[in-house]
C-alpha cells in the first residue's frame, strides 16, 4: 500500500472504463423499430384517409367500400382473412411503436432524473416536444375510435348500425367531432416530426435533403390532416348526410 | 559578468548523439546502437508520463502499443483538452510534394538559422527527418488534412518560408493532430496498456539513487496526494508562457511539473527564451484573463500603422494617410509587414512605448485592411480570412471590415525548458523530457508551424526509441513506498499544500498572477536591459515574499479546489521568473526571441554574440539564498555557418 | 453593467446542490463570460467564501474544457439570433443587459455526475472513443502518406464533423441527454476517409453501445443538440451514423463484450 494523505482515500480514476454489461437493445435500433412501424401506420393511414372521402360518394359507396375490405381475397381466402392480416400487422406496428416509445422515453428519463431549473429550448420544435404525450393521446384516441366506428359500441347508433349511419350519427354531434378534430390535429403534429424523424433515423437524411424531408413532412402532415378533417366537418354543418 | 548572479559550474554535454558518423547518418546510427528491450519483458517496465498534449498523447500511446506498462497524467477532465489543441496554422514537413526545392536538408538549415544558431544541429537534423514520417502517421490515423481535388494533401507557405512544406486542416492544425494522438491514446487505453489518471497533477518528482522512479500526484477531485512509482519518467508537461499571466496558453497551462523536476536536480536550459507573438487581440480592461492570436497570415494583405502623432485619439478613419506612419514598410522596404515574428512584435512596443499606440492604454497597433479590401474586394478579403475577421469582432465588438483591427504582441511559446541530451534524458538518469517542455530544437526563436512538428516527433518517433535503450538495464528494483526519497517528496508536497491553504491572508492568487505577469512583460519581455532585469530581480522576492505571508487560498485539500491548484502554479512561476531574469541579465547579446538593449546594430536590429554566448545555459536549482549554478553547453557548428539574420 | 447571478452551488457528488444568488457590479461588456465569473470569485475569495468552481482551459473556444447552461442555453447559443455559436468563453457580456438576472447551472445528465458547483465528469465521452472511436494504426506502420488519396469532398466534410471539441452541450441541451451528436461525430468523420473503412462497421455498433451504457438517452432527432453546438455539428452527422449502424446490424456485426 503506498501512504496517501489528504481527505478521501478511495481513488477514483474518473477514467475508468465499465465493463459493458450484456448487450442490451441499442437505442437506434429502438428508433429504427419506431420509424418502420411508424411507416407501416402512416401507409395505412394514407389508405384510411383515401376510404374515408368515398363518405362522399353517398351511403351505398360507402357501405360497399367498408364491406370490400372484409371480402378482399375471395373466394381464394375465407371471409375476413386480409382484413385480419391488415389488422394483425397493424397491432403488431403499433405495439412495436409504443415499446420503442416507452422505452426510449424511460431511457431518457434515467438519462436525466435531476431537470433544469431554467430551460429555455433553442431549436426544438412544437411537434417534436409533443411526440410523447401526443403519442398517448393518439393512443387513447385509436381506441376511442376502434370502440365508435369499428366495433360501434360506443356510436350513438349502437352495434346495429351500417358503417355510413355510424359516422353520419358521430359527426353530426359537435362535441364527438371536436374530439376528432382535437387527435386529428394531434395527428398532424405527430406526423410532421415522426416523418423527418424517421428519415433521420433510417440514416436517409443529409444536408441537401434536409429542407426538403422538412417540407415533404409538413405537407404530408397538413395534407394527411386535412383530408381526415374534411368528412367529419362537412358532416357537421351539413354539406354531407 | 556580476558574480552573485549566479556561480559558474562544470560545462556539460550531449554524449549520445554519434558524432563520429556524418550528420543525416546519426539518427540510425543511434537506433542502431541503442539496446532494444525484448517485447516479452516490456510489459514489466513501466513508464509515467505526464501530459497528453501532441508529445505527451503520442508517446504514451506509442510506448502503449510497443508494449510498456504506461501510466498517462493529465490536469484537464479528458486528455483532449491539452493546448496543443488550440495551435491554428499548420506542421511542417520536409516532403518536397511541391517540388519546390525543399529537402530534410533544406528544413533543417532553415531551423537553425531561424533559431538564430542557439539550438543544437544533431537535434534539429533528426526532427527534420522524422517530420516526414509524421504525416505518414497521422494520415494513417485519419486526420482531416487539407486536400486538392485530386485528393492529395495540400500545402502551403507559413511564416515567410520560401518553400510551401506545411500541412494543414484549415485553421485548427493542432486540435486535428491531437486528435489523432488522443484516439490513439484513447485506443491504448482501451487495450489495458495505459492506465489512466485524469485530473490528476504532478507536484514532485521522486528520486531514488539518482535515477528518477516516480511522481508525486494530486488527485484533483479527491484531494488525495499520493505517490506513483515506475522504471522511467516522462514529461510532457508543455511551455511556460504563463508566467506572464497574460499570454496565449492556456489557464492551465503550467511550469509546476518542470519546475519541480528542476528543484530536484534537473537543469533548466535557456529559461529566457520566449516567443512573442505579434498579431494578438489587444489586452482591453485589468480583468482580462487572457490573449488569443490571430493567424500571422493576416499580415500577408494587412498593413501595419499608428498616428505619427503620440496620443491622436482620433477615429482611425479620419486620419489621413500622410499623418500615418506604416512603420514596418518604413523601416524594412524590402519585407515590410512581413517581417519575421520578434522583429515585428518589438517594432509595436517601440512606438507604443513612444506613446504613439492605438486603443485603451495605448497598447496596440493598427493592422489595417482597407487598401486589401479595395484592391480585391470585401469577399476574397471575407473568403480569405473571414474565420478570424468573425473572431475578431466576437472579442472586441468591432467590425474589422469597418475600422481597422487593432493587434499587440503576446507571449505565445517558450524554447527554453529542461535540457536533455539527443536521447531527450535529461541530465537526470530516467528523467525524459520532451515537446515543449525542453529546450532542444527551437534554439532562441521558435519558425512556425514547427512545435507540432517537434511534439509529434519527439513523441512517436524518438522518445520510443530512446527510452529503450534505458529501459534496456532494467526493470530497477522496486521502489518501497515508504523509501525515504518517496516519503520526503510525499510529504513535502503535503506540507506546501497545507502551508497555502494555511496563510488566509488579503490577496488572491490571481493578483499576484497579474502583478507578477505585467512585471515580467514589462521588465523582461520584448526587450530587455541590465536595468529592466536588475529592476526585475529586485522586486520579484518581494512579491514571492508576500506571496507566502499574504495569499488568501480558501477551500479544503480533500476537495476539489481550483484556488489550490492556482497557488501551487503561481507559486512555481515566481521562482521561475527569477531565474528568467537571471538568464536574460547573464545573456549579454540579442538572438531570436531575447532582445537585449545593450546588444543591437546601429540600425536597431539583434546583434549576436557569438564569441561569448554560443552555448546552450543549462542552470542549476539551488537552495533559497544561493545563486543558481550555470553549466554551459557549447554549440558547434559543422554544417550551417554562422551568420547575422538581415530583413532589411 | 450591474448583474443578479442565480448560481447552482454542490459541494461535491454526494451532496444537494441550490441556486444561490449573487450580485456582482462594474462588470464590463467587453468581458467574456468567464471573466465576469472570475470577477465574482474573486470577490467571494476576498469575502472568505468559496468561489464557483467551473471548468476552463483555453479561453479561445477550441479547447471543450468549459460550458454551463446559461439562462436555460447550453453556452448561452439561442440567447440571440445574431452571436454565433460559441463555447461559453466566447460569450461576452455586451450580450446582457444591465440589471439582467443570470441562470447559471451546469450540464445535467446522469452520464455527466457533478463533480463540484458547475464542473460536471464527462469521462463518459472519453470512453465512447475508447470503444471504438478510432482507426488501429500503430506508430511506425504508416504507409506514404500519398498513397492514400482521399477526395477533397469527403475530407472536408470528414474535417466539419471532426471539429468538434467534446465539450458536451449536445447532452446537456438534449431533452433526452443524449450523446447522438458527439458520438455521430466521430463515427462520420473517421466513416469518411478511406483508412477508417476496415473498422466501420465495429466502430459504429461498439460507440453506440458504449453510448447506451453510459446512460445516456437515445436520439429522437429534436435538434436542439445542433443548435446549441459551439461548432455548429451539423445533425446531418446522426442521419449517417444511423445509417451506419443499420448497415453494420445487416452486415452481423454486434458489439464487443
């Protein structure tokens, strides 16, 4: 032992370094999870959002085109069979997404347990701020909708109902509609920072691209918004129903 | 000369360069008869070295990968911090990619005669040797150097040089080559080869039977003071520019290492030899903490001027050009503001000290680009120096492409350090010394872009070398710990440390910094005489004396504590200034970066003595009360004659 | 100019920390910002106080030594829209006004413990490149340097991701205290030049996993790490890094354990 002297007697080499632990999932691969799962719902959300206008090729169009999705495939497949292959790998996207959220939203929690006492962001964004508790929003909202559309338990016309009457019924009331618009914009905002986030993280962004990912977010985001807007407003004063 | 000045010892010399071969052949002669230490017994040597700047980063991790036991000591939190990283312009190379006329040969020359005929030629002609292999090292590292389009390395001419032989990456040459070293060191560290020791500081250096076998340390965070033993002692602790408190160093950067090692026998080569840069940001205000250089390239299209008036206050815009006075063009038609570093820094003190100098307190010199600007237009002045026009403005609030920049010399590099043989031993058996902190290349006047070239060289390529061939008769006996050599540096460091914190008296640490730094600029700076140095000598004990009866230094020793790390600094750099002054007064001649009054041609310039003083002062410490010992080294001349520098 | 300083003051690691306030006067708007603090620790050395421990070194900019969040900005970048991105030595007070309260804190992330007041352990950097941050070439090995030809395209843009300094701001403005930015840098500038090919793929997956284990956060690309950036990294850095990384994941690499 050699002698020390002084106050504290553990040498510390702040140097020293920790023998890594065994592999955990690395934080970009989480983020890659999240923007190929995010890109899976956005496709299908483009889809959606394309049905949704045929509300203005009146109830038969619309009816038909919600009975199309349950029957694609016959009679080479069984009734229902893409439709749960559609809904399968979109539960499976979208649990892939809230793991990697909740995950990653842990991580920078342990990353950061003591907070600023002033902060004051530079760059951030609006919509990058929001993507997690937008993120939870858009959670409850699916599910609020899965339970009124889909299933109808939740729709003032009740399970009986053809999908035409269901969202007739939904958007003529004012206070449904505002909840849609409330997580549709919600949406908007998600999409606009998940879009170039994504590009980012899947390490197709550079310098030359950069505004233009932007722009192509924002538009897409604004596009997207817009067209799951349209309906529900024109129920609501009339134009449509 | 004045007797109780100093005493004169025992002249020494180097004895390990192979002076029976020719020159261009003793490097490999040397190699060649150095011993090697097996690869399977390297592992039971271990080296301490201090400092990860460009010298000290490379030479742990070379001597890492050759297989040592390495242990790295470094002040700042990451070895990447160490100054080198601020130097701007470049490193030179004797590659001759421009076909240009350049040559190891060509290099070489130009490093003596720069030096001004003070530095050592066996020295110089090996680091113009191994300079060529840095840049192979360093491109093999991935450092971003500049490149054609064809994809080969550009070059380009630095500091009046009539070759273009400097490598660079834009203007930060030196963070690039540290980086380089840093990831290397970083990859040692990796390895297991080098254990590390961050924030740690030196504070003596530990003896044993005459060979140097360990360090004492302070743990910077925890306070611990402890002991650090090994077979050999390298020290890379870089220059002393800061003993002038204000100075282009980092706040850092210190002599303690030096300086302690010097109190143990070391000797101290040429102190009095520093570097004045001339194209600095002018000091603006007491509360200034530091100077920060602008590229030399500046003067390239710049010009240099002051009122011929003393004390015209008037806006520099609304003095005509026939009440200007362009000094350097006047003085050197042929070279102009291009002049070479000391001759332009000691031109400015000259008129500011007519009190013809510009700005607050008179200190600073107009370098204007106004006739630049319309002769090429605002964007290839923007294109060209924009980066340091930007620096300029965020420092002093003022737009240089409007009123012209104001500039005043700062002290920037020191050639003096410990003395060191061809090997870079000192003359301590196991004590090695190398970049900045020795003496060995620069002689009087450091060339630019020339101390990257001399850290990495000493570094990857000669200290391993070297090293071994000490290494070679060991490993030594372990040292005991409790040895009474390791107990006395353990415990006199303690006791210093304990005795700083222990005084509480009116001053801060940073006031006597201050007063002794503007003493020393002012009394042994740009130029000095028998009457400023005498002055200088007198006046330096008393502020040592109250240093030590009136110094408040507040904190723990157990803590971290910045006010205590200051102190020791500061502590160390007032005896160090001593022996700056003594080396200057003893050194009755100009050459390169020691400009004597008494000592000059009649039209002003440096006037060698070469009769007298073509010898290395090598000084050694005595105890208070005593003069320190001088021990010449005589420098011969074999392949570049002796002659008088002449800008005219 | 007359300034209120809210300082956050820790003893040491183990200890809770506060903001404490302080006033200090006649400061000059030439100052940097660190000589305004030297000014107050000298006045709390006079008071028989300890002064505010903070880290620095070269006082130029270049070094990485120093950084503190300054009103809620890493090295005060963003206070303005028109002073360009500095480290905190940079700063200078004619960016403040007269009377102006000042927020001092250091960086917070778990990764970077507090060491004392303002001074932070960013040791944890220092072994992102330890892991893999670097190309293996041991000295003497080199081969002509002209024998390596490397386009101008790529070395500059290898030398604007390699410049910068590690000082950490890209954690501390992260609200995710992650390192992206830092360690995306040298991944990008050694990824660039041709000597850095053999060890590309290890390079990224080991640096990445070092990453995770120093607790930093992960990266969800906000942006604040760029714009707080004394060197002005560009995020285009983190885009390429994680291109890297897929590709690597794709081509079997994993990281060393």
């Amino acid at each position: 032992m050699e002698p020390n002297f002084g106050g504290v007697v553990t040498v510390t080499h702040s140097g020293q370094r920790r023998t890594p632990k065994a592999a955990k999932t690395s934080s970009v691969f989480k983020k890659a999870v999240m923007a190929v799962s995010g890109i899976i719902l956005v496709l299908y959300l483009v889809a959606h959002m394309i049905g949704n206008l045929k509300i203005f090729s009146g109830r038969e169009s619309f009816n038909g085109y919600s009975e199309w999705i349950r029957t694609i495939g016959e009679p080479a497949v069984p009734a229902q069979t893409t439709l749960w292959i559609i809904r399968v790998v979109l539960l499976a996207a979208v649990a892939a997404h809230i793991w990697a959220a909740v995950s990653l939203w842990r991580q920078a929690k342990r990353a950061r347990p003591v907070q600023y006492v002033a902060r004051k962001q530079v760059a951030q964004s609006y919509a990058s701020r929001t993507m997690r508790w937008g993120g939870v929003i858009l959670a409850l909202f699916v599910i609020y909708h899965i339970l009124d559309l889909t299933a109808g338990v939740a729709n003032p016309e009740g399970t009986a109902s053809t999908p035409y009457d269901r969202v007739i019924a939904g958007f003529s009331n004012p206070f449904i509609t505002a909840v849609y618009i409330v997580a549709l914009l919600a949406l908007g905002f998600h999409l606009r920072h998940g879009i170039w986030s994504a590009t980012q993280t899947l390490g197709q962004s550079n310098k030359k691209r950069e505004r233009t990912v932007n722009a192509f977010a924002t538009v897409f985001a604004v596009v997207l918004t817009a067209g799951f807007l349209i309906p529900p407003l024109s129920i609501l004063s009339g134009l449509v129903g | 000369m004045a007797l109780e000045l100093f005493t004169l010892g025992d002249p020494i010399a180097d004895t390990s360069a192979p002076r029976d071969v020719p020159i261009g052949e003793r490097w490999s002669e040397r190699r060649f008869r150095a011993k090697l230490v097996n690869p399977a017994n390297r592992r039971k040597l271990t080296v301490i070295v201090v400092g990860t700047g460009l010298a000290g980063g490379s030479a742990a991790a070379t001597l890492g990968e050759a297989g040592y036991k390495v242990k790295s000591f470094w002040y700042q939190d990451s070895p990447r911090r160490a100054h080198s990283v601020a130097a701007q312009g470049g490193i030179n190379a004797a590659k001759n990619y421009r076909n240009d006329g350049d040559s190891v040969h060509r290099l070489f020359y130009d490093t003596v005669k720069g030096g001004d005929f003070r530095a050592r030629e066996d020295n110089v002609h090996r680091l113009a040797e191994v300079s060529v292999n840095i840049i192979d090292q360093c491109v093999a590292q991935g450092v971003p150097f500049a490149r054609e389009y064809g994809g080969l390395l550009d070059n380009r001419s630095f500091g009046g040089t009539q070759v273009s032989r400097t490598f660079y990456a834009r203007g930060q040459t030196g963070q690039q080559l540290l980086y380089g070293a840093y990831q290397a060191l970083e990859r040692q560290m990796a390895a297991g080869t080098v254990e590390q020791f961050a924030r740690t500081e030196m504070l003596d250096l530990i003896v044993v039977d005459g060979r140097a076998r360990g360090i004492v340390a302070r743990n910077l965070i925890t306070g611990e003071i402890s002991t650090h033993f090994a077979d050999a002692v390298v020290l890379a602790t870089g220059g002393y520019s800061n003993v002038f408190y204000l100075s282009t160093n980092a706040k850092g950067s210190n002599a303690t290492a030096i300086w302690r090692a010097h109190k143990r026998g070391a000797l101290f080569a040429n102190p009095c030899y520093t570097q004045i840069h001339p194209t600095c940001i002018p000091v603006h205000g007491e509360y200034q903490s530091k100077l920060t250089l602008m590229s030399e390239s500046l003067r390239n299209d710049g010009r240099v001027w002051v009122p011929k008036e003393r004390g015209d206050t008037r806006d520099p815009r609304d003095i005509p050009e026939e009440e200007r006075d362009y000094y350097l063009e006047r003085i050197y038609p042929a070279f102009g503001n291009l002049v070479p570093r000391d001759i332009a820094s000691r031109q400015a003190k000259n008129v500011c000290d007519e009190g013809r100098g510009v700005g607050p307190e008179g200190k600073g010199v107009y370098l204007d680009f106004a006739e630049a600007m319309q002769r090429l237009g605002r964007p290839a002045i923007e294109a060209k120096y924009g980066n340091l026009f930007d620096m300029y403005a965020q420092i002093t609030g003022e737009d240089p492409y409007e009123v012209p920049m104001r500039i005043y010399p700062a002290v920037h590099y020191t050639m003096g350090g410990l003395w060191v043989d061809y090997d870079l031993q000192s003359n301590i058996p196991g004590l090695f010394v190398i970049g900045e902190a020795n003496f060995s290349d620069h002689g009087a006047n450091r060339l630019g872009a020339s101390a990257l070239m001399q850290g990495l060289a000493d570094g990857y390529f000669v200290l391993p070398n070297t090293i071994s061939h000490y290494l070679s008769s060991g490993p030594f006996d372990k040292v005991d710990p409790q040895h009474p050599a390791a107990v006395e540096a353990l415990e006199g460091v303690r006791a210093q440390t304990e005795r700083l914190l222990s005084i509480n008296g009116n001053r801060t640490t940073a006031s006597f910094h201050r007063e002794l730094g503007r003493l020393m600029f002012d009394l042994c700076g740009m130029e000095r005489s028998e009457e400023s140095l005498r002055k200088a000598l007198d006046r330096i004990p008393e502020i040592r004396q109250e240093f030590w009866t009136n110094v408040k230094v507040p904190g723990e020793l157990g803590r971290f504590n910045q006010s205590l790390e200051h102190a020791g600094r500061v502590a160390d750099f007032i005896e160090l200034a001593e022996l700056m002054c003594v080396d200057a007064l003893h050194r009755n001649e100009s050459c390169g970066g020691h400009f004597r009054a008494e000592s000059q041609t009649p039209e002003g310039e440096a006037l060698r003595d070469d009769e007298n003083y073509a010898y290395v002062a090598a000084w050694e410490w005595t105890p208070e009360g005593a003069p320190p010992v001088l021990h010449k080294e005589d420098l011969e001349f074999e392949y570049v004659h002796l002659a008088q520098r002449s800008y005219k | 100019m007359d300034l209120k300083l809210r300082v956050w003051r820790q003893r040491d690691a183990t200890e809770k920390g506060k903001m404490v306030t302080y006033e200090v006067t006649d400061i000059s708007p030439d100052m940097s910002f660190l000589e305004m603090l030297d000014v107050l620790n000298e006045q709390l050395i006079l008071d028989g106080q300890e002064p505010v421990a903070f880290d620095h070194d070269c006082r130029e900019g270049i070094c990485g030594s120093c950084g503190v969040m300054i009103n809620g900005r890493a090295h005060g970048n963003g206070l303005h829209d028109s002073h360009p991105q500095t480290a905190t030595c940079q700063l200078h007070m004619r960016s403040f006004k007269d009377g102006e309260t000042i927020d001092i804190e250091p960086w917070r992330a778990t990764a970077f413990p507090i060491i004392k007041d303002l001074a932070v352990d960013r040791s944890a950097l220092d072994r992102i490149i330890q892991s893999g941050g670097y190309i293996s070439a041991p000295t003497g090995t080199a081969p002509e340097a002209h024998s390596i030809l490397v386009a101008k395209k790529d070395s500059d843009a290898a030398f604007d991701a390699a410049t910068c300094i590690g000082c950490g701001a890209c954690v501390a403005a992260c609200p995710n205290a992650s390192s992206m930015l830092f360690t995306s840098a040298k991944v990008v500038h050694l990824g660039l030049m041709p000597q850095g090919q053999p060890e590309r793929n290890d390079r990224v997956i080991n640096m990445i996993h070092q990453q995770d284990l120093e607790g930093f956060g992960g990266c969800t690309n906000i942006g604040e790490c760029s714009a707080s950036c004394p060197k002005g990294i560009s995020m285009e850095n983190i885009s390429r890094l994680n291109h890297d990384l897929l590709g690597a994941l794709r081509a079997g690499a994993r990281p060393k354990s």
